[in-house]
C-alpha cells in the first residue's frame, strides 16, 4: 500500500526534515505519526501525498512511485489519496454541500449525480442537516467533517490527515475520531500526524510511528507483546 524506502528530504535553509526512513503501512492499517514540532510529520504526509519529491530514497503509494511517476500523472495519485488538515480549507463563500460538490465536480463527475453523491458523503459523515449552512457557519468539528466528506469524494484507498484535531476542542476531536475509526473500520487505510499522546494513547490498537528530528525512531508493530515503549 505504502512503502517508504530509505527516504531522505533536505531544504536549501532548514536542513535536514527526513532522514533515512523506511516503513510499510498495509491496506487498511490505521496509524497515528507522531514527535514534537519539527519532526518532520508533515513532511513525510507531504511527501507520501507526493506534493513534494524526496531527496533521496522512493517511496510508492498505491502503485505509484515517486522515481517514475510523471508530474503530468500525479493527479491520478490525488484521486487514490485523500488529505485532510488541520485548518480545514474549505472554501468560506460556500454551503457545505458546495464545498463537497466543487470536490466532485473536478474529478469530472457526471453533472446529474454531483448533488446525490455530495450529500450522502455528507451524511456519512452525520452533517445531512448542515447541507446548506456556510462554511463559516460551522463549528470547527462541522468544518472538519465536511473537508473529511470532500477527502472522500474519489472513494481513495488511504486517507491521510495533517493534525486534523488541532483546532478542536475536546468533544468535537472525539467525534472526528471516530468518524475516522470508522472510516478504516470500512477498509481504508488512515495515516494521521498528530503531537497529542493523550488521543494517541486513547487508540491503543492503531499503529504508532514516532519520528524525532527527522528519523523514525519508534513503531509499535515492532515491539514484542507485553513490553513497553514510546510514546
């Protein structure tokens, strides 16, 4: 599903923010990346989104890799591939229902089933009722519910989310959660960074990947039942 291979990434000015990680997540693994600020988690979403190219090592999602894929072919990697993040990105002068069909319509969906589709994605995710309420009319737990439909909108095999309870209080980051335990509950793999060990330790069957300054220094797949370790 995802692999990464001895992936490296340097900037001119800031340095290293990967170094030499490798790691496979599975078909339908759910697994939260965690490490301070810094750490290169949004790096490494970056880089398995491919919105930025390695500097050394491959990485190959979904059956693309980023040492052959085309840049004019990336878009059919995006449709394989949802994000989410955590200030949302919807667009403001817009419904709900609209911020999803807008998704839809440059997937080049058939015009007649943009509106059906957009609201049963919306009601998958328990906003059927908000349908026309404007962007900024909703709560940031309703904001990220509605940029969670729009992720799904290419029905992609893996979901990746950039701190998507960062700007959520403690009710609605539990809600979201479980939007996406039950996202992955339906087979989809869900790769999500996040700085909070409290909502990590919350989940304890998911999958935890630890990176610090750029190297992967901890996977829970990797411990021996019964022992203990990070985070």
């Amino acid at each position: 599903m995802i692999k990464l291979e001895k992936v490296s990434k340097e900037y001119p000015r800031r340095g290293p923010a990967l170094s030499n990680v490798s790691l496979h997540v599975k078909k339908g693994e759910f697994v939260f990346l965690t490490g301070h600020s810094g750490s290169g988690k949004s790096t490494a979403l970056r880089l398995i989104h491919m919105a930025d190219t390695p500097t050394a090592g491959e990485i190959r999602v979904a059956g693309f890799s980023s040492a052959l894929v085309k840049e004019r072919d990336i878009w059919k990697l995006r449709r394989r591939v949802g994000m989410v993040f955590q200030d949302f990105r919807l667009l403001r002068g817009r419904t709900a229902l609209e911020n999803v069909a807008f998704a839809l319509e440059v997937t080049d969906a058939r015009r007649q089933e943009v509106v059906p589709r957009a609201q049963r994605l919306l009601a998958q995710v328990g906003l059927a009722a908000k349908a026309g309420a404007l962007a900024h009319e909703l709560s940031g737990g309703e904001q990220q519910r509605v940029a969670i439909a729009r992720a799904l909108v290419t029905d992609p095999v893996v979901l990746l989310a950039d701190e998507p309870t960062g700007n959520l209080d403690d009710r609605a980051t539990r809600g979201v959660m479980d939007l996406f335990w039950d996202i992955n509950a339906m087979g989809m793999a869900v790769i999500m960074a996040t700085h909070d060990l409290e909502l990590v330790r919350s989940y304890p069957k998911a999958r935890t990947l630890e990176l610090d300054q750029g190297r992967l220094v901890y996977d829970s797949a990797s411990v021996p039942a019964g022992s203990e370790g990070a985070p």
